[in-house]
C-alpha cells in the first residue's frame, strides 16, 4: 500500500487542472488527494497511473 505524500498530492492537484482527464482519471485523482488529507492509503496501482498521467502531460504540467 501506499501513502501519498505532499508533493504527490500537490502534482495531483496539478493534473486535475489541465482538464484533460476523462472521468475515470480524475475520480482517481481525487482518490489520492482525499487520502493524503486523511492520511489514508491507496494502492501502488494509484501511484503507477499518477506517474503515467504525469509523464503524458508534462508539456502543460510545465506550463502551470
């Protein structure tokens, strides 16, 4: 299991900006910025797609 930390969080927040995450992706998202805030576990699967959204838009992650 993982917890995220927040610089994990605070990317996640990020990601949910660029507003080019189907539905699925952002419910995901919410999931790991409800559980840092209270301090809950996700799965490693979780951290794996956080990872994989983030590579796919770095160019307007960089832009933010």
């Amino acid at each position: 299991m993982w917890h995220p930390t927040q610089g994990e969080a605070e990317r996640t927040e990020k990601l949910i900006l660029i507003q080019k995450l189907n539905p699925q992706e952002k419910k995901q998202m919410a999931a790991i910025i409800h559980a840092h805030k209270t301090e809950q576990t996700r799965d490693w699967l979780d951290r794996a797609v956080l990872m994989a959204l983030e590579e796919k838009y770095k160019g307007q992650l960089a832009e933010l």
